[in-house]
C-alpha cells in the first residue's frame, strides 16, 4: 500500500490504528520535508510520545500529530 493510502486509511480509522502504526508512518514522512527543523521537531514529539507507557496517553498525544499526515496529502 502507497504511503498516501495509509495516511488516508489512518485519517479515516484513527482510533483502531495503533500508536506503533502511527508512529512507522510518521517515520516514513519525516524525510519529505524540506525544512530539516520540522523533521528534527517531529522526530523529537514522536521520541517523546514513544517514551510513554501508557498506550491510551500515546493515542492521544498521537491526535495532535495528525496535521503532518494532512501536510503530506497536501504536498508538503
């Protein structure tokens, strides 16, 4: 599956996606950014995020990361 395609499927599906889902995806978008400050701040949130030991906590820190998956559908 396209990385376009599982973005559209997690923004379709958030809550039954996992965090290590969210997560690999995140990875994967990060190097398409032309601003080496954006890819150093979001690897920072994730690291943070992953940090977590408790799943629903990572959810919900998760949410306020979906802008990046909308950034990317948008061409960055």
């Amino acid at each position: 599956m396209s990385l376009e395609k599982e973005i559209k499927t997690i923004l379709n599906d958030f809550e039954n996606t996992s965090s290590e889902k969210l997560f690999d995806i995140l990875n994967q978008i990060k190097p398409h950014f032309k601003n080496e400050l954006i890819s150093e701040y979001l690897q920072c949130k994730i690291q943070k995020i992953q940090d977590s030991t408790d799943e629903s906590e990572k959810k919900k820190q998760c949410g306020a990361l979906m802008p990046y998956f909308d950034w990317y559908l948008q061409g960055l």
